[in-house]
C-alpha cells in the first residue's frame, strides 16, 4: 500500500509544482478605474497616477462618469479613463514588464449612456513589444460600450488609438512571467525526484 500511495502523492506534488511554475509572477488585472490612487473623485476628472502596476500617458484621464458634470456612462462602476487629449493613448507596466490583452470596453464620449447610434468614430487598438506590432484592431464606436477582446502574444505597450475623444473601461491585462521564479524551480524538480525514487522502491 505504501508503494501505491507515494507514486500518487509525487503526482500530486509534481501537479501543484508545475501550477507555480507557470502561474510565477503572473497578475492579471481587471483596470475599473473606480480605485485609481488621489483620483476617482466624484463628478471630476484627473490625471491617470500609476494604477494597478500600470502606467498611463498624459492624454488618459480618469473620469466619473456617473455624476452631472460628465453623465455619460460607465461600462461597470461609476469610473473610466479618457482620452482627453487627443492623439493616441498608451498604457505600459509599470516595471517594464511584458503583458497581455485580455480586452475592454469603448465608447464614444460626450454620448448618453448606452444611445448606441451609428458608428462614428473609427481607428484601432494596437499591442507592440520593442516598438514592433504584435497585433492590431479596427475600432469602430457609437453611444454604447463595444467590447473589443483577447489578442494573442505578449506586448509592452498598448496602444489605444480609437481617434479623437473616447472613453475605455474594464481593461483586462495579464502580466506575463518571463523566467520562473527559483523556488517553484525547485519544488518541481524535488517532485521529479522524488517520483523517480519512488519508482525505483516500487520495483
């Protein structure tokens, strides 16, 4: 009996070593904007501080959307971020980090909440890692939240150029682990070894 359970027991191990080994310095990020530090302040907008281990260029603001200065709407929450500046906004990890994209909501500014309309504001959404593009989305935006998802490969800048004045919300990021880290190294390989001693005792 002995002999059957470690081999189980090592299986085990090995299953939970591996999980860390892959799961190492992975985050994944829901960006509500509905918590940014010394900003979501009620019927104001602010400059984007970093956020949930992000930086933001100048051109996105966070902005309460719920409130009557700007009723225009959030996707979830009473908080988003706008592009108030024009141009092409660009989210980055804050400690340089490669990540992904998970997806995010969009629509025009100044329109009513969920007004839908025609589409009227065109550009895309774009992921390049070393100034190199990864992938790249045609955005095209109305009075209402369009959802605009996943995207294969790792990135270090995103870029959100949906033209003129838009609001994003409910960005989905996933920071991905380069190297994993020397302790769940470790632990797998404690498990390899200790599934092979088992092995050889079994015989």
């Amino acid at each position: 009996m002995a002999n059957s359970f470690l081999p189980r027991f090592f299986r085990s191990f090995i299953f939970v070593s591996a999980s860390a080994v892959i799961s190492a310095n992975a985050q994944a990020v829901v960006l509500t904007f509905d918590d940014v530090p010394g900003g979501s302040i009620q019927n104001a907008v602010g400059d984007m501080p970093t956020y949930q281990g992000f930086n933001f260029s100048y051109t996105l603001d966070w902005i309460d959307l719920v409130g009557i200065n700007y009723p225009f709407g959030a996707h979830s929450g009473e908080f988003a971020i706008l592009n108030n500046n024009g141009g092409v906004g660009t989210i980055t990890a804050a400690d340089n980090s490669d990540f992904t994209f998970d997806g995010l909501w969009a629509k025009k500014w100044a329109t009513s909440p969920e007004s839908g309309g025609a589409d009227s504001l065109f550009g895309t959404i774009s992921g390049y890692n070393n100034s190199i593009l990864i992938w790249s989305v045609v955005t095209s935006l109305n009075g209402s939240y369009e959802f605009y998802g996943p995207q294969a490969g790792a990135i270090d800048e995103l870029r959100l150029g949906l033209s003129g004045n838009f609001l994003v919300d409910d960005i989905h990021l996933n920071e991905t682990p380069t190297v994993p880290e020397p302790g769940a190294l470790a632990l797998l390989g404690l498990g390899l070894a200790g599934l092979g001693y088992a092995r050889r005792q079994s015989r």
